[in-house]
C-alpha cells in the first residue's frame, strides 16, 4: 500500500495531500490584497503557491495541472498578464479557468494546483 502524507488537515480538508510523487494543494486564496485589484490578488496567491511548493522540495517548473476560478471573467485578461509573467516559459501546466461564486466578496481569485515532487 503506498502512503499518503496530508499536511494541514482540517475538518473538511487538508492544505496538501501527497502521494506517489504528486503533490495536489487545496485552492489558494488571497491573504495579504483583499479589496485591491485582481492583479495583486492573483500576485499574492501565486507567491503563496511558489513558497509552498519550495517548502515541500518542488518549484513552479513541475506543476502538472492548475485550477483558476475568478469571480469575474472581465479580469481574465489582467490575471493573464501576471500569470504569464510568472510561470516558466515551456513548462505551463494544464490549466483551467472560469467564473465562479467565491467563498468571500472580497476574493477575485482561488487557484489550485498539482506538482510533481
């Protein structure tokens, strides 16, 4: 039976299930922006991602796969811009990214992500 390490379990949740070499994180919200603009919203989280990923031996290169919920599409574009500034050139995940209600008003983006260990 192979293991599976769950870091930050809560009662419905943990922040980071890992198993067989793949690390599947809970989704990211903003911590430090709420009521700025989607860009520094979308900075915010993806620093949380990146810090993440360093803590558990992995980095933004060996993302897999990313889920992008915005509370609105009219930010796709700025999102975009920040995403595409960070990500690395040729190593993209498989994304998706829609509209969706958020567990707070004040958030304008949730993010999660699988990686590679």
């Amino acid at each position: 039976m192979t293991e599976i390490r769950r870091i930050g379990v809560a009662a419905r949740y943990s922040d980071l299930v890992i198993h067989e070499g793949t690390a599947r994180f809970s989704g990211y919200v903003p911590e430090t922006t709420l009521g700025l603009s989607v860009s520094e919203q979308t900075r915010d989280v993806l620093g949380q991602i990146e810090q993440s990923l360093a803590e558990i031996g992995s980095d933004k290169a060996r993302l897999l796969q990313a889920t992008i919920w915005l509370a609105d599409m009219a930010d796709y574009d700025a999102m975009n811009a920040v995403w595409d500034a960070w990500i690395v050139p040729g190593q993209a995940p498989a994304r998706a990214c829609v509209e969706a209600r958020l567990a707070n008003p004040d958030y304008t983006l949730e993010i999660q992500v699988v990686a590679a260990l």
